[in-house]
DNA sequence: AGCATGACTAGGC
DNA sequence: AGCCTAGCCATGC
C-alpha cells in the first residue's frame, strides 16, 4: 500500500491531537510545547487549527491548552467561561484573568 | 497557486 | 511592562 504519502495517522495534525488526548487531568499545557512535542516548536497554530477543528469521532480535552503566558487565549465569553469551569473542575484554579500557575500545574510532558 | 483564517510565540522598542 | 511585528503551520476556497 504505497501511495498514501501523508496519511493522517502520520501527520502533525495527528500527532497534535495525540498529545492533547495524552495530557493528564489536573494538568495542562501550551500550544507551543505540544508543537514541540510533536516535532516542531513553531508550529504552535497547526496546535489552534487541531483544536478549533475538533475531533468528531474522540473526545479532546482541548480545555487544557492554554497559551505561553500561562492563560486561557480563548477571547472573552462563553468559552472562556466553559474553559475555566472545565479547568477548575479538575482542581485547577483560574483566575478572573483566565491565568492559570504553571510552576504547579504544567504539563511536564512524562 | 495565492490569499485568508486561527484559541500562537519570540523578539524588539 | 505593554504593544507591535514578523515568523510558522495546516486547511479551505
């Protein structure tokens, strides 16, 4: 079976989205360290694109993607919202700013 | 093939 | 410390 030269299960997008799935609950981590993870450090709005896109067929804990900063980037409103709610009902506090400390819940990628 | 979109980031001022 | 700019990646039209 040649051909196929980028099926998904071999392509950014689909290691993007493993990883995401491979985040524990209670912890989070940024668009940038999962680009890394799946191969390039700047690739961290193929991470956006994964994450606006979904997953139809499997769940994505995409509430636990925050930005470099340690903060929710979703704008101001109901995801926002959503995502805080989601955040804190894992034990992670948010603050009214949407930031989240890093230094104790970040994603240390083992 | 070119332009636009998107929840980003690092670097410069 | 905050704002602006330029890079980077995948997709859709």
């Amino acid at each position: 079976m040649p051909a196929a030269a980028s099926r998904p299960a071999d392509s950014l997008s689909h290691r993007i989205a493993h990883l995401i799935r491979a985040i524990p609950h209670g912890t989070v981590a940024t668009y940038g360290q999962i680009a890394a993870l799946a191969g390039n450090p700047r690739a961290a709005r193929a991470v956006v694109w994964v994450l606006r896109r979904g997953d139809a067929h499997r769940p994505l804990p995409w509430h636990r993607v925050i930005n470099a900063r340690g903060s929710i980037s979703l704008p101001r409103g109901d995801g926002f919202e959503v995502q805080r709610a989601l955040l804190e009902d894992e034990g992670i506090s948010v603050d009214s700013e949407g930031r989240v400390d890093l230094k104790q819940h970040l994603w240390t990628g083992s």
